[in-house]
C-alpha cells in the first residue's frame, strides 16, 4: 500500500470517528422522554415505570433549576453590593432589610473587582424543591491595597418575587498560599 493511500486510511478513520462522536451527541438521553406521549406514559410497553421515572426527573430538574436559580440570585446581589448607592443591593435581602452578616464586605470602598467561588448548596428543609439553601462561599476582592480574602455562607429563601438572602455569616479569611 502506497504511502498516499495510508493518510487516506486514517483520514476516513478520523472522520469515521467525527461521525459518531457528533451521532452520540446528538442522540437522545436514555430514559427521558422527548415527545409528550412519551412522557404521559402513552406507549403501551413502557408502562407505569416510565411515569414515574419522568416524575422523577422532572422533580430533579426541578430542584436544580430552583438551586442554580438561587446561586444567581446570589452572585447577582455580589455584583451589585460595591455600588455607591446600596439600594439596589437590599432589594435582593427579605424585606429589604439587610442583615449584619455581610458588614465586613460593606465597610468596603474602593472596590474594582470580585470573585465569587461558592460550593454545593446545602437544603435547609427536606422539600424536594428546597425553599431555604446555605451557600457556602470564598470571595477575593480587588480595590486598593492588597487582595482581600472573605469566606462564609448566606442562606436564602424563595418567596413569590423569588430567591430573597434571609442571613449572612461572611468574615475575612487569610491569603490562601
């Protein structure tokens, strides 16, 4: 075999590859329904059992939507907590009132920049869709001076306009090395 028909080989070997790589990706996930018969449980072979396994995907999806949603809530009142005018800021508090916990975050002027790593929030019920969730939270701002290092938790609660911060425990943390 030449050495041109060689590339060629592995050319249609790669592109082979491409194929089902794109198929794969394409396809639908295994056990979730795609077409509303389906996820009524209309085809006779698949029964009771695929009812309730949509139930509960619809109830996961559900809690991570109502999470995720609560995280940007968060992130969000982060974003807009180093304004002059705080007012903004304590709309994304219940009643609008905030609390002490984030003091040593609004004692902050200056400020040019923030990150904000949380971890897994936790439920602070056992509703499948939580109502109240503690984030967990570092936080590094930028100003002037040096880095500053701040890490603690909030705790929100869902209401009818949506995720309010009910509480805050947020202290300065040392530089991490």
């Amino acid at each position: 075999m030449s050495h041109r028909a060689w590339w060629l080989v592995i050319a249609l070997l790669i592109l082979l590859g491409v194929a089902l790589a794109v198929h794969e990706a394409t396809r639908d996930p295994v056990g979730i329904p795609t077409h509303a018969s389906e996820a009524s449980g209309g085809t006779p072979d698949t029964g009771a059992a695929a009812g309730a396994g949509t139930t509960e995907a619809e109830a996961a999806r559900a809690r991570h939507e109502a999470i995720a949603d609560a995280v940007q809530t968060l992130h969000a009142y982060l974003a807009v907590l180093f304004k002059d005018d705080r007012s903004e800021a304590d709309t994304y508090w219940r009643d609008g009132r905030p609390g002490a916990g984030d003091d040593a975050l609004r004692v902050l002027t200056g400020v040019t920049g923030i990150r904000a790593d949380n971890t897994r929030p936790e439920p602070l019920d056992a509703l499948p869709v939580p109502a109240a969730l503690e984030i967990p939270v570092r936080l590094r701002v930028g100003g002037t001076g040096p880095l500053r290092h701040f890490s603690g938790h909030y705790r929100m609660q869902r209401t009818a306009e949506g995720w309010r911060i009910t509480s805050a425990s947020i202290e300065p943390s040392p530089t991490p090395r």
